[in-house]
C-alpha cells in the first residue's frame, strides 16, 4: 500500500496555504470553538446548580450523569447524527 503519494500532497498543500485547505480548518476550528462555548455557558451553571442545591431526585440524577460520562463521544456522535438524519433508519 503506496499512501506516501498522499501524503505528500497534503504537505503541499499545507506549506502552500492552499486556500480551500484553510477554509475547512477555519470552519472547524470556528464550529469547535461555537460548540465549546455554548456548553460551557451551559454545563457550568448547571453542573454548580445540581452540586450545590439539595433537591428531589438529586442523587437519581448525578447516578445518570455520571453513567453518561462512560459513554464514548464516538457513540453520542452517531446518535445525534441518527436524530438529525434525514433518511430513516
């Protein structure tokens, strides 16, 4: 398997500024940056919310939180794709 070829292209365009290669990691450095923000506005909050107050159904929560945080990121990803997919299943 020969992918040196490949290889050798994209440094190219990386060296080259190639400008559509600058495009896309612009778009992906600014969805990054979008998403991390607003779950950072979001999740802070509520993460000190559900720490700090006592209230029914506390602990059942925390337990599903922490169970969620086991889930690979590859498995939410597929998911929300699913959910936001327009072909059915």
């Amino acid at each position: 398997m020969n992918f040196w070829p490949g290889i050798l292209n994209a440094l190219k365009m990386i060296l080259r500024f190639d400008p559509e290669m600058l495009r896309i990691c612009f778009i992906s450095v600014k969805v990054s940056l979008i998403s991390t923000t607003l779950a950072t506005l979001i999740g802070v909050p509520l993460g000190l919310l559900i720490g700090s107050k006592n209230f029914y159904g506390r602990g059942l929560l925390r337990l599903i939180l922490n169970s969620l945080l086991a889930v690979p990121t590859v498995v939410i990803g597929l998911f929300i794709y699913y959910l936001l997919s327009r072909q059915g299943a």
